[in-house]
C-alpha cells in the first residue's frame, strides 16, 4: 500500500523557501522584520540581537565563543536557520573563513521598528462609528463553523453544499492540488492526501491550505513575496477589531474573500464602508505548529471492546469518524459507533495508515481519558495495527534469478557481492541458485563476467 505523507509546513519555512530578491524586498517591511525575529530559535534571537548595531562582519570563530561548548549543536541550527532566511549573509575567504553579518535592510528595519515602534498601515475602526461588532466568542463560533463547512464541501457530503456554495474559485483550485480528483463522468473525490488531509489537526490542515494557496499565487498573477507580507501582518492585527476594507488594494481585497471561507477572516456590512475582522486563526498565522495553546479539547473516548463514543454536536466530526469506523446512531450531543474490520480496510484502502488513525484518537481524547496513559486501549491500538499488517503481508520486489554457475568459489563470490550492496533476497548453497534484487542485475552479471 502506497505511503503518502503531507508535510505542513509552517509559515518561516516558505518564507525561506523564497528566492532572495523576494526575500529581501518582504525585509523592506518593519513588521515582517519582528515576525522572523519572534519566529526564530532563542540562540538565532540572541544573535540578532547582538549584531543589530554591530555594522561590520563577525567571524564564525568569535560567533562560536558566544556559546557553550554542550551547545555546539544548537548554534549550528541558529546559524543555519539564520542563514536560510537571508537574515545572515555570509561571506568565505580564500582562506576558507566564514564571516557573518546582518541583512541590511533587516537590519535597518528592526532597528528602526524597536526604537520608535510599528504603525500598521490601517487603524481599527473609530469609536465613533456604530457598528456592532461580534464578541470574541461569537468570532470564535464563527471561525470554527466557517472551517467546518470548508472541510465539509472537501468530505463531499450534503451538508456541505448547502452551507458552502460560495467557496471561491481560488480555495477550489486549492483543493484539487492534492485533495481532490476529477474523473470522467464522476464528481470529485478525496485522494490518499485527501482522506489523510481529515485526520490532521487544525493547526497542521491550516498550514497545508495556506501553503497551496500561496504556491498557486503566481498562477492568479499574484507576487508570492506580496502575499506572504500581507498574511504575515494580519499576524499583528487586533483579533475582534474591525478594518476598514477601503485601505486595502485589490490584491488584498481578493485574498481576504478568500480567508473569509476559511475562517481567519469576518467580514462585516457596515452603511457605507465595509469591513474586515481577523479571527484567532488570522492573528495566529506567525505561530509555530507545534503550540499547544491552540489545540481543541478532545471529545472521542474508546473502549477496550472497540466501542467509541465521540462526545460532540459537529457534522464534520460525525463524518470524520465515518473514514475509518461504523457510526451506529447520533444524538443531539453524542456520537456512537465501533471500531470495526471491515471499517479499517475500507480506510487502509484509501491511504490511510494504522498509525494516523491512532494518532487521530489520541490527540482528540476526551478530557476525561486524555490524562489516563494510554488514552486509547493498548488492546485496540495494536489490533489496529494487525489488521494493517494484514494487508502488508506480500511485499513485491523485482529480482532476477540466476543458477548454472561454473564453479563454488564463482557462486560465494556472487553472494559476498550481492550480500555487499543488501540484494541477495534467496540463496541455495546445494544447488549454487540464488535470487538478487534487479538494482544490482546489471553490476552483477559485469562481475561474473570478469570471475570467468
């Protein structure tokens, strides 16, 4: 079974993965300077910082003596991360000696922002205008339902096209990059990525989506380096604050359309302008992937019978559970269902591994079995992975098989040769046969041709 893994990255690997002339035009804006400093490893923090007014190249020997010798591994991590964000240049001599200094315009730019402080191009909205604005938790309510519906509308169900029609061309374009697959005569279907995509954690589903959304930018006509400096300082908007939408240029105005269906973004009708309001999700976006703060209570608790009941009144957790288990019935508040056999196998089929759903499990546990250790029955967990193995029993690899050899001491050599490079798969030393992988096909018959 194919082994497909989605690797959600976060936010300041795609802004190093950014070419350096992108790379330094985003350093032209201050508060895209203190998201990558706020972004980086503490030692990387600690050597900006002390370099901000140094305006000449420090050698790599003296950067060195700034640390411990036990903390070696941690200055070569901070160098290179660094370095990889062109916040570090670096420069080698004839002698082959490393110098390092500051981007300058990094370096200009932070300075500036830390003495005298950031304005955002846009204020909140006036205490003067009467608009009611949503509650925090009204907003929160609202981000989670608006990110339902959009997986939902990816889950296909019917649901989902009643609440989600209005799904914008761009986000569609986002899903079938992966998620989707599109067949003669049939209607979209999830991929392996897809189904896989469903049993991640929001955090990591979020980065997924925003990664895609900017790897297609340049598609729509849109600057990557524009993009990215746009959603980096929604990062420093006030969550629950409206924005006038009228200081934003049509770039912008698109891509906030856009959020808006994920949830990262309200938007609000006032008589005459028309406003913008960043949720958590918007104002999280320069936060690792591995915060805990943001991650949800658990609702799903298992039994050691493989019964499982999901303590939740969300549509989309119902159909998430429908991937790789029987839900028998649902009230108002709970779900119930059982791990089944037939179940799994469906899931396995579709490219989703024992361990994922494992992990699903244990990370959505309910409060009151998440302390327990473990938070899933050992029991279920290793049949889990049983029934999986089930399905792995035959492993096929092409190999050539290869008898008549002249002599013993030319049929040892043609085992020590293969048993070398990890492809002898079979060898019968009575009748001199064995059976080597076909990677090394080619190499052996030119050594056997040189044993004669």
């Amino acid at each position: 079974m194919p082994q497909v893994r989605i690797i959600a990255k976060n936010f300041m690997d795609m802004v190093a993965s950014l070419p350096a002339i992108k790379l330094d035009k985003l350093y032209e804006n201050a508060f895209i300077c203190e998201a990558i400093l706020r972004s980086l490893p503490p030692l990387a923090k600690k050597y900006v910082l002390q370099l901000l007014y140094i305006d000449v190249p420090v050698t790599a020997n003296s950067l060195q003596e700034w640390v411990l010798a036990d903390g070696a591994s941690k200055h070569r991590v901070a160098v290179d991360r660094l370095i990889q964000l062109r916040v570090f240049t670096e420069t080698v001599d004839r002698k082959k000696e490393a110098t390092y200094r500051l981007n300058p315009m990094f370096q200009m730019n932070l300075r500036e922002h830390i003495v005298h402080g950031g304005v955002l191009p846009r204020e909140p909205m006036a205490a003067n205008i009467t608009v009611r604005l949503p509650s925090l938790e009204e907003l929160d309510n609202y981000a989670a339902q608006q990110w339902e519906c959009f997986l939902l509308h990816l889950i296909n169900s019917a649901e989902a096209e009643v609440t989600t029609k209005s799904i914008s061309a761009s986000m569609m374009k986002v899903f079938q990059r992966g998620l989707l697959s599109q067949r003669d005569r049939e209607g979209s279907r999830l991929t392996e990525s897809g189904f896989q995509f469903l049993l991640m954690d929001t955090n990591a589903q979020l980065w997924y989506i925003i990664r895609e959304y900017i790897s297609n930018s340049e598609d729509r006509g849109v600057d990557s380096a524009d993009l990215i400096s746009f959603l980096l300082e929604l990062s420093f908007h006030v969550t629950g604050e409206a924005y006038n939408i009228n200081t934003l240029d049509d770039v912008q105005r698109t891509t906030v359309k856009d959020l808006a269906d994920l949830g990262l973004i309200k938007l609000q009708q006032g008589r005459k302008d028309s406003w913008f309001i960043p949720t958590k999700l918007a104002t999280n976006l320069s936060i690792s992937l591995s915060d805990a703060s943001s991650r949800k209570q658990g609702y799903v608790v298992v039994e050691t019978n493989f019964r499982l009941y999901a303590y939740s009144t969300s549509k989309l957790h119902c159909e998430i559970l429908k991937l790789f288990s029987r839900v028998e019935y649902q009230l108002p508040n709970l779900i119930v269902g059982s791990i089944t056999k037939e179940n799994l196998y469906k899931a396995f089929a579709n490219g989703i591994t024992a361990d994922q759903i494992i992990s699903f499990l244990q990370q959505n546990a309910h409060p009151r079995v998440a302390e327990r250790v473990p938070s899933v029955p050992e029991n279920v967990t290793d049949q889990i992975r049983l029934w999986e193995s089930d399905l792995n029993r035959v492993e096929m690899t092409p190999a050539h098989f290869l008898d008549d050899f002249p002599s013993r001491d030319v049929f040892e050599a043609a085992c020590d040769f293969a048993r070398e490079y990890s492809s002898l798969l079979w060898e019968d030393s009575k009748k001199m046969r064995l059976i080597v992988k076909t990677e090394i096909y080619a190499h052996m018959k030119e050594f056997l041709n040189n044993q004669k």
